[in-house]
C-alpha cells in the first residue's frame, strides 16, 4: 500500500510502507546473495540468522525475561488454539476459559476435544468483561485462557487477570505490540501475525520454561512446544517468508521508538475515532462500553444497522482511497482496524470523510 492509499483491514491489516519497500527491494536477491529469500534454505546461515534476529527483537521490545522461550509455529490463530490446549490440558486434564467475544469463544470449544472446558462467567452479550471479583476460577484448571482484544466487537481487556497460581494463557493475536505489559504475570502468550505483525503462515508462543513439558500423546510434532523449542523453531520448514516479514516489523517498530510509541499513537488514533463517534449523535453507533472498547478494532453501525447506508458508505470510501472497512461478516456493519502501521494521518483522513458522510446523509 502507498501514496493515499489507506489500508484499515483487521487481518491481514496494514505493513509500513518502508518495510514493504525494503522487501520489494530485496526480493530478487535477498542481501545480494544471488536469490530470493523465499528460495532460501531453512538450514542455511543466512536463515539462522533471520530467525534469531526475529527472536532477539521480539524478546528486546517486550523484555521478556530470561526463563521464557519464544516459539515460530505453523498454523496461525486457530492452530495455536488447538496447540494449547494440546499441550497444556493433560497437566489436570481440565481448563478455565474466560470467553468474552468470538475468538476466546472458537477457542474454547476447540479445546473441548482434548479436556474439560469451564467458562470463568457466563458469556456477556453486551460486550461487559466482568470484574476478576466476578471470575469463577477453579485453582485445579491445567490454565486459564483469554483473548486480550476480540478483534471482532472490538472488545479489549484493561486489565491482567489474576490467575493466582494457574498458568495464565492469552490470545494477543491482534494487539500484541500495541502496548507494554509484564510477560512474567502470563503462563503463555499466543499471537497470529497477519493482523499486526507481517504477513500471515506464522503464529508465535511466548511460554514459561516449566510449561514446555506436558503435552498430551496425541499431540502433532509441528505443535508440540517442546520440540518446537529443542528445534529452535526449525523442527521442518518454517513459513520463512513470513518470519522475514515478522523481523522487519519487528525492526520498524525498534526505530519508531518501541512500545512507548507505539503504545501513545494507539491511544491517540483511537480517541480520535471514538469521540467522531461520539460527536455523531448517535449516526455512528458502537456498543461497547467504554471501559472494555479497543484501541485497535473499532466496530460501528450506521444508523442504527441502516445495511443499504453502510454500503453506501463503504462504497464512497473506497472512492477515496480508504480500503477494507467492512465488518466481520458475523457482526455486519463497519470496522475500523488501527494496527501500528496505521497512521495518525490516516485515521484523519477518515474521520473527515466520516463527517462529511454524516452530513449529507443523516
Ligand atoms: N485470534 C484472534 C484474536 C484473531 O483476531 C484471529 C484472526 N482473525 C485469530 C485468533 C485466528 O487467526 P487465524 O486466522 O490465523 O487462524
């Protein structure tokens, strides 16, 4: 994407330009090596170098401590739903799941092929998390599970569950460096990169050394954390092009001014949007309340659900240039996805445009 073109897709969602520049520029001969990276052999130097580089920064930008492993998987988001519960599940045979949107809803029932599944509370419809007070944890449970932002209502957690002494498991697949946070409170952390991150085929773990060690027989070796971690990640092929893309973010993010910056730019993007919404008198609706609204995915309706508006409006924003702000098709409506690479000017140009929609249309 470049010039105006602006890019607010959930996932894939938005690369930096520069990154995407760097890699056309190295497509053909990966650092004059005479071929692609994508040709490139997963044994070779010039790969074990990608791969640790990839590795280091992720641990530099979260400060990752020491007795934690970073895992490169196959599989995405919903393999790691079912790597998780693979190979954590046999430890009481048992899990908690606090399903508070779509994702950590799919996720729990994956899991349920492997153990017994119980809900922390009873699902919200309204987009509430409850308070941890609330919680019903069970201190058995092999883990407790959540979803730090459901990409799809735009519901985002602002706090850390206290899971006492039970492994913590997050999905941060789609605000996973979008904001600083202590990696020690976690047992596991899984993440898909096509929203954030890169370009889609990776999902990474960031796990706990005493959890490597418990999975299930019936575990797949390419899922197997364990192994994935003796194998430093090349147990077989990895989605090296993806990893490639994964580093470079990583290293666009280093020079931007880290999580700090990152972390300011999300705050800032998302008040901008939110009090357009605001403003509009109830033309755009989110429902979300405003404690547990994310600062990444943005959900809206028109006119209270007005379908033939909101086409109209995804129409004339493609005219000008303002791309993939359709809805999950689960929830309908429009949703505006502001991950890193997304910029200020960008969320200024589209709430312009919101604003003049609004004003000849309501
Ligand atoms: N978790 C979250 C929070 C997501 O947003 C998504 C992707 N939409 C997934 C998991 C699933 O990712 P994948 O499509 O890579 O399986």
């Amino acid at each position: 994407m470049s010039n105006n073109n602006r890019n607010f897709g959930a996932g894939p969602g938005k690369i930096p330009d520069e990154v995407l520049k760097e890699a056309q520029l190295e497509f053909l001969s990966y650092q004059n090596i005479g071929f692609s990276v994508t040709e490139l052999s997963h044994r070779s130097e010039a790969y074990a170098k990608i791969n640790q580089e990839a590795q280091d920064d992720l641990r530099e930008l979260l400060n990752v401590p020491s007795n934690y492993k970073i895992l490169f998987l196959h599989g995405g988001g919903q393999g790691l739903f079912s790597a998780v519960a693979m190979n954590l599940i046999g430890e009481n045979g048992t899990a908690n799941y606090a399903v508070a949107g779509i994702w950590s809803k799919i996720a729990a029932n994956e899991a349920k092929k492997y153990g017994r599944i119980d809900l922390v509370f009873p699902e919200p419809d309204s987009g509430t998390i409850p308070a941890i007070n609330d919680w019903t944890i069970n201190p058995k449970a092999s883990y407790l599970y959540y979803c730090d932002n459901e990409t799809i209502q735009g519901i985002e957690f602002p706090f850390v569950p206290d899971s006492k002494e039970v492994p913590l498991v997050a999905d941060m697949s789609s605000n996973l460096l979008t904001r600083k946070f202590d990696v020690s409170k976690f047992g596991v952390i899984i993440a898909a990169v096509q929203k954030n991150l890169g370009t889609a085929g990776l999902g990474i773990v960031i796990i706990k050394d005493t959890l490597l060690d418990k999975a299930l027989n019936i575990c797949p070796s390419i899922l197997n954390f364990k192994l994935i971690n003796e194998y430093e990640s090349i147990l077989n092929t990895p989605p090296i092009f993806s990893i490639y893309m994964f580093g470079k973010v990583l290293k666009w993010i280093k020079n931007q001014g880290g999580l700090d910056k990152m972390e300011q730019l999300s705050i800032q993007k998302s008040q901008l949007l939110y009090n357009t919404l605001k403003q509009s008198n109830g033309f755009y609706h989110n429902n979300i309340p405003e404690q547990n609204r994310s600062r990444i995915n943005v959900p809206f309706r028109i006119n209270k659900g007005d379908v033939d508006m909101e086409n109209k409006f995804l129409k004339e924003a493609e005219e000008r240039k303002l791309f993939q702000l359709k809805g999950h098709k689960l929830v309908g409506g429009i949703r505006v996805s502001m991950n890193n690479a997304v910029t200020c000017e960008d969320v200024q140009v589209l709430v312009e445009f919101m604003k003049e929609f609004q004003q000849e249309n309501q």
